[in-house]
C-alpha cells in the first residue's frame, strides 16, 4: 500500500477518516473532463487489486470505477480523498485470526435505492463472516431498475442468500 501512495506521490497527504464523504453525488457530466484520464485510470486499476484485502475501500473503488470512460475533475478529487484515507489507515486489512467466538455463517446486505443518478440504478452490497472473519464481500450495481427501496433491499439479500448456499 505504501508503494502505491508513494509511486501517486500520497504517501504523507493530509489524512481524512472515511473513504468517501457521505455528501457525494457522482455523476457522468458534472464538471470539466480532467487532461489526463490514464493517471486516473492507473490509480483504480491499483485500487481495484487492493480492494480484496481491503473491503472498506470496495464501495469507494466501485463507484469510481463507473467513470474510468470520462473521468471529470470531481472524480478525481474523489481519487484523491480515497487516497488520503488509505494512507491513514495503512494497518487495516482483513486477517484471519482465532478467536472464542462460533464457526457460524453470519450475512450482512444492503442497498441503496437509486443510488445512481445517471442510470437510476441501485447497488447491492454484502458481507459474509465465518465466525469473526470476513470472507466473501461484494458491491454491484443491480441489474434492473426496481421501483422501490423495499424491492431494492430484496435484490440484496436475495445476492446475499446465493452466496451463502454456495459457500
């Protein structure tokens, strides 16, 4: 992680406790294109690799990821945020470690209606422990466009569910 925000040159940016502030709306045309796209897309091509020891940031990459085609300069800002937060949270990560707790399955799923201004689209979100380890975790935007944030939590858990009788 360290080389990562070193090669961006975030290695001792300003840190900041939240990947994403919870005020942002990303959309496709909001603000001027940035020059150059291939540094933007450099950067979440590392972030995406990442993300599989750092789901925290799984949310953050996913949505930023949707603009990669014509990133605009508030899109990079959001890199930028991203960034800063990986540098403050270098410890974290997932581990395996034993513990007191019950090897049981336990699922997390959530959604959020509409979410995503350009194509009204929801996105779908899980978490799968095994006793007090995460691991399987997904973020996809649904398929389908549904007409009511009940429908969209129902897609959730309905992903969740899926994952859980695979495992």
């Amino acid at each position: 992680m360290a080389d990562l925000l070193h090669r961006f040159m975030m290695l001792d940016a300003k840190p900041v406790e939240t990947p994403m502030a919870a005020s942002t709306s990303l959309t496709l045309h909001d603000d001027s294109p940035i020059t150059d796209s291939t540094r933007f897309r450099q950067v979440l091509g590392a972030l995406q690799y990442l993300v599989y020891t750092r789901p925290d940031i799984a949310y953050s990459v996913n949505k930023l990821s949707q603009y990669m085609h014509a990133p605009m300069a508030h899109h990079w800002q959001c890199v930028k945020r991203l960034l800063r937060y990986v540098s403050d949270t270098l410890s974290y990560g997932i581990s395996i470690r034993h513990t007191a707790s019950p090897l049981a399955l336990t699922a997390f799923a959530d959604s959020d209606w509409v979410g995503n201004r350009d194509d009204r689209s929801s996105t779908s979100r899980y978490l799968v422990y095994f006793g007090s380890t995460l691991i399987s975790w997904r973020s996809q935007k649904q398929r389908t466009v549904v007409l009511s944030s009940t429908e969209a939590e129902y897609h959730a858990i309905a992903h969740a569910t899926i994952e859980l009788e695979w495992i």
